[in-house]
C-alpha cells in the first residue's frame, strides 16, 4: 500500500487560513485520484475535496467551496489543500486518500493532522 504523510495543522483563529500537505512515502501519486476527508470530534468522517493527478478535475463539498483549494505540485510528489477564511466549525483532524480512478474507494489514507480554529 502507499503511506500517506500530511502536515500544515495547526492552531488558527477564525479568518486565518492555513496550508495542509500530503505526501506518500515511496511511492507515486501519478494516476491515482487523490482526496481530502476531515473528521471532527464526535461526528463521522466527510469529505472535502478531490483533485485528479493531472489537475483537470476538482469537487468540493459545499461547505467549503469559495474557501478551500485543493492542488497539487507533480514535481514534489505532494498534495496540497490551502484553507482560507477558517471557521470553528472546520476543526477537525484532515486525513488525505488516494485510489486509482477508476477504484470505488479509497485505499490509501494518511494518519491525519488536526485543524483547530478557535473563535
């Protein structure tokens, strides 16, 4: 399996912003479509966004459309997922996926990083 390593959480007040990166240890993301999911405490895991490889196709979940942008550097191997205009509600720890396209879930997941926005 490919292992997946994010960093960039923090500490941020509410209208701050913060940058997440994901990378995989050993292995390439060419090919594979690659996700972010977040899960707050108490509440199950959902999805945030996704980004093809080659960068052509990207989805966000609604709560976070206009204020997150999820890309990704193909030199350095890295997914990325920039948030701005933080809001509490989005503290949660940020967890990054990633499948072969035309896979039906994601099979490879990072460890997570937490978010927390404070108000």
């Amino acid at each position: 399996q490919v292992q997946l390593v994010e960093s960039g959480g923090g500490l941020v007040q509410a209208g701050g912003s913060l940058r997440l990166s994901c990378a995989p240890s050993g292995r390439t993301f060419i090919g594979y479509t690659l996700a972010w999911f977040r899960q707050a405490p108490g509440k199950e895991r959902e999805f945030v966004a996704r980004i093809t490889w080659g960068g052509d196709s990207t989805y966000y979940a609604d709560s976070v459309k206009s204020r997150f942008t999820v890309s990704r550097d193909n030199a350095k191997n890295t997914l990325y997922l920039q948030m701005n205009n933080l809001k509490p509600e989005d503290t949660a720890v940020y967890y990054c996926a990633t499948k072969r396209a035309a896979a039906a879930e994601y099979a490879y997941w990072g460890q997570g990083t937490q978010v927390t926005v404070s108000s």
